[in-house]
C-alpha cells in the first residue's frame, strides 16, 4: 500500500484546474477559425456552382433554376442536401440561395448571396454570360435572406460598380 503524501490532493486539483485551463483557451482559439473557415468554404462553394450554373445558363439561356440542375443529372445528384424554396425558384444550399434573374438587356443571371450574413457567408455573387463570375464583398450584409438578393444596376460588363469584381476561374475551386 502506497502513502498518499499531505500535498496529494491538493496537486490533483491544481492538475486537474490546469487541464482544463488548457482545455478553454485551445477551444477559444481554434472555435473561432474553425467558423471562419466554414463560412470560407461556404462562399468558395457557392462560388463554384454559381460558376456551373453558368456554364449550364450560357447553353440554354431560356432555362430556369430547376431546369439548369437537370433531373438526374449529377449535379442533381451533387446537391441532394439543397433545399428548394419558393415554388422552385430558389435554392438553398450551404448557407447560400441561389436565383436567376433577368438583367440588363434581358440577359440571364445566375446570383448566390447568403441565408444569413455572417452567419452562414459574407459575399455574394452574380454570373453573367458578359462577365462570368462575380463577386461582392457584402460587407454591410445589404444581400442576406430571402427577400434580399443582389440586384444588378449596370448595363454592361464594362459598367460594373466598384463593388462587384470578376472572379478567376481558379480561384473557384
């Protein structure tokens, strides 16, 4: 049988209050890149798709949102966890909706724009068949929610607002 010294109890307890002081401080550091780099990874996906959606959009202009993911196609398959909303013209996926909208001159636009800013993402982004991907920083989370998606104020790929830069194709994924 081993003696227990008169300081034993008290070691335990300091070990153990360290422990878990290590336990806190990696956790409050590392929680906070870890959601920074989820919404990253959030907004490089929406990038991406926006950016084959667009690819599909600039081979049948007249299509709609459901149209381009193409029923049982493999991009269909590739977004078995998205979530259709209003009446299919909407998609929500990886804390991204996704639309089409008419733009200027009538042409088709693919947009990506955050379910909840800052939660869920912070950019949003446009593809045209003038300008091909677009991206907005969304700093003031103006594009955010259902009822606010971008809205394109230019006429030309050479119009575009300071705000809205293209993106290179491989910086996409």
């Amino acid at each position: 049988m081993h003696a227990r010294s008169p300081g034993a109890g008290r070691r335990d307890w300091i070990s153990l209050a360290t422990l878990a002081a290590i336990v806190v401080a990696v956790t409050a550091v590392s929680l906070p890149r870890l959601r920074s780099l989820a919404l990253r990874e959030n907004e490089l996906d929406a990038a991406a798709l926006i950016a084959r959606l667009g690819e599909r959009m600039g081979k049948t202009p007249s299509a709609t949102l459901e149209s381009l993911v193409g029923p049982g196609s493999a991009l269909r398959r590739e977004l078995e966890d998205a979530q259709w909303l209003e009446d299919s013209q909407q998609l929500r996926r990886h804390g991204y909706l996704f639309a089409l909208q008419t733009g200027p001159g009538s042409a088709p636009v693919v947009l990506a724009w955050p379910w909840r800013h800052g939660q869920s993402g912070f950019a949003a982004f446009a593809w045209t068949s003038s300008s091909g991907v677009l991206g907005h920083p969304n700093r003031a989370g103006q594009f955010s929610g259902q009822s606010s998606p971008p809205a394109l104020e230019w006429t030309n790929a050479s119009d575009l607002p300071a705000a809205w830069v293209r993106l290179r194709p491989g910086s996409l994924r």
